[in-house]
C-alpha cells in the first residue's frame, strides 16, 4: 500500500469515528422549533412524559468523600420501601418555561420531590438543573451527567446542603412508561 | 585570585539560598488536626525586612487553595506571626482553612510572601524578584477508616430527612466485652428514644404509638447490619416553629435487662 492510499483510508476512518460519536439529530433538536438546550444531551424531549420510579438511592455524600466502604456511602432506600411512584412532566413552551407537573404516589414510602401537582421548568443557566414547585415546596434537582432521550431513563437528584457543603443526597431513578 | 573569589562568592550565595526553612508541629498530622508552621525566611530575600511589614502565607494543596487573596493583596486572614527575626509562624486546622474534607488532603504546600508579591524596584527584593520564599511541601496523613457498631446513616442529617440508627453485628462481633453482643443478633432493638430542640436543655421522651416501631429490621442485601428508618420531624411530630437540636437513644434487648448507653447525635440545621 502507498502512502496516498494510506492517507485516504485514515481519512476516512476519522470520518466514520466522527460521525458514529455525534448524537442523532432527534437528540439535539426541540420540536416545535423551541430553542436548543445548552448540552446535546439536555434535550427538553429527554424529559417531557411519563416516568415510572424504578430506584431511590440516598447517599451520605461525606462518606464518598472520606472514601469509605460501599455501605457507608449509600442506602437502596427502594430495597427497605416499596415504591410506587409516577412522574408526569408536561411539555414547556421552551426550555427555562415552566409546565405543570403530576406526582402520583401509593404507599407511603418516603418521597422527597414535591409531590402532588406543580410546576417545573427545566434551567439551563450554569449547572443544568430543574426547577419544582408545588403548593408547599420549591426545589432544585439535577439531572444525571450525559443525559440521552434515547436512554429512557430519567434520574433526578436532591443535595441536602450544610452551608456550602454537600452531605448527603437523594437520587431518583426513573424509566420512561410512555 | 578573582576565580578563588568568584567560587567564594557562589558557594556563599549557595548555602544562602538553602537556608530558608520550614516546619510544621506536629511533624505527623491529618487534615482535621491543629497544626503550626513555621517558616525560617532567612536567606531569603524576605530575611531582616522591616518589621511593620509581616509577612503572608500562601497557600496549596493537592485539592487546590484556601483563600489567599491576590498574589500583589493577600487576604488579611493569611497574615502569618513574628516568632523572632526573620521566623514566622501560621496555625491553622486544615480542613477548615481549606474549606475542603479532612480526607481529601494528601499534601499541603506552603511559602511566605510579602501583601504584595509582585516585583518592586522599591519592594525588600527589588525589581528583580518576587518577595517570597521558596515553595515548602508537608504530607498529610490518610484518615483511617473506623468501622462502629452503633451509627446514623447519612452520618449528617436534617430533622426532615430520613434516617437510619444502624446496629452493626459484623464490628459487634470483632469487640471484646460489648453489651449489645449478649443479645441475640435479631432481637436487638431501641429501647428508649429521647430528642431536644433548639433553644431548651430538656429531653423530651418518645413513646411510638407502635412498639414495634423499635424493632430493627435486617438491611436487604447486607449481612448482620440491623436499622430502624424515621424521619424525625414526622415522628417526633414537634411544632412547627421549633427546631430538632439532637436525638438519643439505647439499643438493648426487648425488656431492657440489657442495655447500652445512651447514644447521641446532633441535628443539622
């Protein structure tokens, strides 16, 4: 093989790893011509819909910190409760506007996203976040890092704050159910 | 003649230039321990300046830097204290002057510096190099690990999240001479649950409606680890405008024969 045909194979190698790595249009793009989110994968699609809780998972964030043993840094709150929870997110008008939210929980395990009906709005200025509101409660959660629409998965998380510090937190694991 | 006098000269410059120092007491330390630096600045171009300027530390670590201030202002909290000529000293805790977990720190770094550390025909140095010493570096020790039998899990909480009293009969069984091992692993339980708010000395008692409220459950998944889960605002069912200070408890056995001492933990807020 000669140098040229070496060259252009490369060249086009590069190109199919390109092209392979980039996300799908439907993940970068809101429909209704709404404004792109910030982050690929903070698409406003990755959110809207039904949402069926799968885990709930708390964590003693200074244990992680300190590098202890698995079982000090987390408790599978959804292997002591039995969790029967549905989150419905409504389409906004764009990312940053608020929809109304649905919680609808049987049972009584313990639940700490604002429950009932609300308002929430997905917050794009600095750190991704989303905002909830209900009648009693406001509250910031954070989506996880590299969030698909196409994972189906929605996994949102509470940090309970000492000051500046981070000590613990909840962390709601959701799957799509429509 | 002038090359005896050259190599003279550098040799002086040399041992000079090594006689900046830096210590810390104690020698051993973790980052939540209270420790002392003391930096020798002689040789330095800091050595005999005047005393009305003190000198200000500067600081590193291998987690990033406490509040400094500026290079050319440092922040009046990092102005360091004359031991005697050209010694100065600076105490802190390292977890809180770094703002950052005690287990973090695998080093700190440090050197001595004048407010301004920038260049300055007029400044002790001149124009030609910054008022400071040389860059000092002091280890911090890991810290360990200690299983306990009786813990909160999240080991910081609020009075509105949930909790976990954990009983753990895998540390139980390694200790010599604990009461709890005395009981059969399944039947250990709360047998008392006191709590305080803020603002009043006095315990308040709890008494479930449900006495098998006190009764451990086995964590799923977990070998020999027993916990009760409640959220204390909920359960204590306290006023509104009060605050949860701190809870207490024992663990025993179902009539209280046997019984621990009382453990306590403070609420965050």
């Amino acid at each position: 093989m000669n140098f040229r045909k070496l060259q252009v194979l490369l060249l086009a190698a590069l190109v199919v790893t390109f092209t392979a790595c980039y996300p799908d249009d439907s993940e970068i793009t809101n429909s209704s011509g709404t404004p792109k989110s910030v982050d690929p994968f903070l698409d406003i699609n990755a959110f809207v819909g039904t949402w069926k809780l799968e885990t709930v998972t708390q964590v003693d964030e200074n244990a992680i910190v300190q590098k202890q043993p698995d079982y000090m840094q987390k408790m599978v709150l959804s292997e002591l409760f039995n969790y029967d929870v549905t989150l419905n997110l409504s389409r906004p008008d764009s990312v940053g506007k608020f929809a109304p939210y649905t919680v609808t929980q049987n049972g009584e395990a313990p639940f700490y996203l604002p429950g009932g009906t609300g308002q929430w709005r997905l917050n794009l200025i600095g750190t991704p976040r989303i905002n909830m509101t209900n009648a009693d409660t406001a509250l910031t959660v954070y989506p996880a890092p590299a969030f698909r629409t196409s994972d189906n998965k929605l996994t949102l998380k509470i940090d309970r704050m000492a000051g500046n510090t981070k000590v613990s937190s909840y962390v709601y694991a959701f799957t799509r159910s429509n | 003649m002038k090359k005896i006098a050259l190599v003279v000269a550098l040799l002086l410059s040399y041992s000079f230039s090594f006689a900046q120092s830096a210590s810390v007491e104690p020698a051993v330390f973790k980052g939540n321990q209270e420790i002392k630096i003391t930096i020798d600045v002689t040789g330095s171009c800091l050595a005999d300046i005047d005393d009305t300027e003190p000198l200000y530390i500067w600081m590193w670590s291998n987690k990033g830097g406490p509040n400094n201030g500026s290079w050319n202002n440092s922040a009046a909290t990092a102005k360091m204290t004359k031991e005697s000529d050209n010694v100065w000293s600076f105490t802190i805790i390292p977890q809180d002057y770094y703002r950052q977990a005690a287990a973090e720190f695998e080093f700190i770094g440090c050197l001595a510096k004048a407010k301004d550390g920038s260049r300055n025909p007029t400044g002790p140095c001149g124009a030609n190099a910054e008022p400071k010493t040389a860059d000092f570096r002091f280890d911090v020790q890991a810290l360990k690990f200690i299983p306990q039998v009786y813990r909160v899990f999240p080991a910081k909480f609020f009075e509105n999240d949930l909790i976990h009293i954990v009983y753990d009969r895998n540390v139980d069984d390694t200790l010599t001479g604990s009461i709890t091992k005395a009981i059969a692993e399944n039947e250990v339980q709360i047998v008392i649950m006191d709590y305080q708010l803020v603002g009043s000395n006095s315990w308040l008692p709890f008494v479930p409606t449900d006495p098998n409220m006190f009764k451990l459950r086995a964590v799923p998944n977990q070998t020999k680890r027993y916990i009760m889960s409640f959220n204390p605002k909920r359960t204590f069912n306290f006023p509104n405008d009060k605050r949860l200070n701190k809870i207490r408890w024992r663990f025993g056995n179902s009539d209280s024969s046997i019984r621990t001492p009382l453990i306590e933990r403070e609420v965050q807020r």
